[in-house]
C-alpha cells in the first residue's frame, strides 16, 4: 500500500464546466479540509472528504476517480477494511488506472510553470505570455490497487476473494511478486494446502533465503509422517537464517519429539503384559528426548521469557533424569508466575 503525497489543488479542469462560484468554493474548502486531514494522519476524517470532492466532481461532469482512490487509500490506512474494500473493488472493476495527462505552461512574466486544464493549455498557446507548454502523464496505480486490495482482503480473512484478485492482478501483472507471496497466503487461508506448499516451494527457489517460508514450509511437512525428516531439515534452515527464530527451535522440538501423549499412552498399556516392550517404547522415548534437548535448550536461550520453553525444557530435563536442570527449571517457571510442578 503506497502512501501518497498528494497535491493540495483541485484539478484545473474540474472548473471547465462553468460551475457557479459557490460550488468552485465548496470544491476548495472540502479539498482543504481533505488534505489537512490527511497530512495529520487523521486518515478517518479524510476518506470521507474526498469522497465529497468525488462527488461534487461527478455532480458537474466530470468523473474523476483519482479523488475515490484517495479516499480508498485513506480508508486502508484508517484500518477501515470494509470501506476501503468496497472502494478498491470498484476501482479495478471500473479500469481505473491512475494514469492522469497533466498540462504544465511557464508564464513568461513571473517564470513560474501553472497547471491547465487541457481546454485552456490548448488556448494558451496562442497567448504570447506563456511558453514551454508541456504534457506529462503520471505512473499507473494499477499493481498497487491489486496489492493492497489482496492485502485487505487477506487481514479481514476472505482468502478465496483474495484468489480471485490475485488471478485477475497476475493476468495483468504475471511478475508481480507481491501478488505472487499473497497467493500462497490466500491458499492457506483458503484451506488449499497443496497450493499452499507449491507456492511456498516456488518461492523459495526464488528466494532460498527466506526464514520465514522455510518455517512455514516446515510446518506443513511436519503434519505427515512421511515427510518429518524434510520438516527438520526446514526448520534447522529457517534457524540457519535467522539464529534467534524462537518457534523454529520449538517446531524443531515438538516435531522431533514427536506425539508424546500417544507414545506414553502406549507405553501405560502394555506396561504390565508387556514389560520388555514398554521398556524399548521407554528406551527409545528417552532417546528422543535427549535428540530434542540440544534444541530445546537453544529454543530458552533466544526465549529466556517464553513459559512454554520452560516447561519444555523442564519435562525434557525429567524424561533425561537431569534432576538438577529439572530444579532449575522449575525455579523459573515459579519466577515467570507459572508456579512448579
């Protein structure tokens, strides 16, 4: 989402309809109040307002979407989600690009360059005090609407309306790579996993070195016991590229851990038919948690705060038989208020 600086006069050619002097006034002082608004961040009060400015515009003739994205713009940053959706949705349905022909003329007795209106830039010429008569058109907004309306959609959780934006942008726009890294979020959101990790893969082939995605892409491998062993591996390189990714480490943990509930619950079964079958469930058990430990312990170092490490560590300590760690442990956990147990 881009924030603009914006111009604090009204077009020229908004005043090419012979409108009365009243209205020109209105024009003016709901610009002002627009841009005073917006220039002191009060981004809410804003919106409003240049939606009036739009308004009146269309009112005389003239259908200038440019004052509708602002007021979208001013809605996104007021964290008016709704508002702004509606806005941007209109924008990209309606073909508005952003693209403005501006008319600039350099008055000879002052040296000052003035915008026209294209009707009087055309009659100016033949005005021996003006010069330099030039036209420039500014930069289309067009990826940005697609951006920031994907962005919108994906806070207010409409993955699948998210999608549909994001084909329609790529269509356009098929090297956008804002575009591109929404996707894979709106798959998630969606419930499309399979997309989900494509696009997380796709990514990091662009870009191998994204925490961040090989995290995310961890998480989702860690979910099938087939692939568990690529799961570390993602994890142990999100850590490589971040050292301090506190809940890598604790996927790391919990992954190489495995499902210890169900484990213990095994190992409670059998205990009594089958002693020497618990005891390979225990040995191995054990052998887990002290594979786990090395990252558990490097999990607290980068989250000394985080109770959930602590307690980690702490059952670890006890699966291990550390008892004096274990002490340790449960020493923090009644100093960060958990209480021991």
């Amino acid at each position: 989402m881009k924030k603009l600086i914006l111009g604090m006069a009204i077009v020229a050619s908004a005043f090419a309809f012979g409108q009365k002097g009243d209205v020109n006034a209105q024009l003016q002082a709901t610009n002002k109040a627009a841009m005073d608004a917006y220039n002191a961040k009060n981004y809410a009060a804003a919106a409003p307002k240049f939606l009036e400015i739009y308004d009146l515009l269309k009112t005389n003739g003239q259908d200038n979407k440019m004052y509708m994205y602002y007021a979208g713009l001013s809605y996104a940053l007021a964290n008016n989600n709704d508002a702004a959706i509606k806005i941007y949705t209109d924008l990209i349905n309606s073909g508005y690009t952003g693209v403005e022909t501006t008319y600039t003329a350099k008055e000879k007795k002052s040296g000052q360059t003035v915008n026209l209106d294209k009707a009087t830039w055309e009659l100016m010429k033949k005005n021996a005090d003006y010069s330099d008569f030039k036209t420039e058109q500014t930069p289309s907004v067009e990826p940005d609407l697609y951006e920031t309306l994907t962005t919108l959609l994906i806070n207010a959780k409409k993955g699948t309306e998210a999608l549909a934006i994001i084909d329609k942008g790529l269509a356009k726009f098929p090297n956008n790579t804002k575009l591109k890294e929404a996707q894979t979020n709106a798959y998630l959101q969606s419930g499309d996993m399979d997309k989900f990790v494509s696009g997380l893969k796709e990514q990091l082939a662009k870009n191998p070195n994204d925490a961040t995605n090989w995290y995310n892409l961890g998480v989702m491998q860690a979910k099938t016991p087939a692939t568990v062993e690529d799961a570390l591996a993602s994890f142990k390189k999100a850590i490589e590229l971040k050292p301090d990714f506190a809940n890598a480490y604790q996927n790391l943990v919990y992954t190489t851990i495995g499902d210890d509930s169900k484990v213990v619950a095994e190992i409670n079964a059998i205990r009594k038919d089958k002693p020497d079958a618990a005891s390979k469930l225990i040995d191995a058990r054990r052998e887990r948690f002290a594979k786990a430990l090395p990252f558990a312990e490097s999990w607290y170092k980068v989250a000394p705060t985080s109770i959930d490490a602590v307690t980690t560590l702490k059952e670890i300590y006890i699966v291990t038989k550390n008892i004096d760690k274990v002490k340790e442990m449960k020493a923090k956990e009644a100093e960060l208020g958990a209480g021991a147990k």
